[in-house]
C-alpha cells in the first residue's frame, strides 16, 4: 500500500505520525518503518510544518526528559530527506480559510494549509477526520493496513 506516494514529490507528516515512530509505538512501527524506507528509497520529500516541533517536543519536555528532545531535534538535522516549512502569512491565511470551511482547530488547518503550500503533496496522519478536505489528498495509518 506504500505505493500510494509514489505519485507525489513531498509527503506531509501530521505530529502523530512522527510521535509513534518517535515512541515506537508497536502497532504502527513495522508499517512507518516500511513508509519511510519506501520514501528514502524514491527520494521524496518528507515535509512539515515547524509548529509541529511545537506539538512533538511538549511531552519530554512535561517530563523533564530535555536528552529525548535533544535526540529528536539531531534526528531532523541529520536525516536527508526533510524540510520543515516556517508559518507564513499566506499560510495562515489558508489555515483561517480551512478552520471556516471544515471546522477544524487550528493546529491542523496549519498543518494541512502548509501541506497544500507544496504542490504535488500528500498529507499522512492517523486523524481520519482530517480526510473531510478536498483541497488535499489525506491518508490515514488505518488505510494502509
């Protein structure tokens, strides 16, 4: 099922997805570690929005755990194939318009606002409501199993 992003130059990751692989959460690490090679393999473009650094880092940080946050922050420097993409205003914009029209919060109409910035991209996440959007192709964990 990994073939479903052969067709496209950037996959847009939703924090979710990088909390499982991150916390290698059982269910879903043979499938995530079969995407990401598939990616890497095909050389596209793992993308996502900055806030989401915001999102992933809470957790240690609530835990007084600043090495695992130090950890997944090397992880971004290091792997070759991921762009964090900064908010602008135009991309807040398109998040206001997508919070109207879906109902969404905030958090995610950014990240889906910045997903649809980068043409010819797909947004991975585990949140089947996000998958109401039109503007964007949306896959959910769930569907690829």
């Amino acid at each position: 099922m990994v073939e479903i992003f052969e067709k496209h130059s950037h996959v847009y990751l939703d924090t979710n997805i990088l909390i499982y692989l991150f916390q290698g959460q059982e269910q879903h690490s043979k499938l995530l570690d079969e995407i990401f090679e598939f990616l890497e393999k095909k050389k596209i473009k793992i993308c996502f929005s900055a806030l989401l650094l915001t999102e992933l880092l809470v957790d240690p940080f609530k835990k007084l755990q600043p090495s695992i946050a130090k950890d997944w922050l090397y992880y971004f420097k290091v792997a070759k194939n991921i762009e964090i993409i900064d908010l602008t205003p135009a991309i807040a914009v398109d998040a206001a318009f997508l919070r109207s029209k879906y109902n969404f919060k905030t958090p995610d109409s950014i990240h889906l606002a910045t997903a649809i910035q980068k043409k010819n991209s797909i947004f991975l996440t585990n949140d089947s409501d996000l998958k109401k959007i039109k503007e964007l192709t949306v896959v959910c964990l769930e569907d690829l199993t």
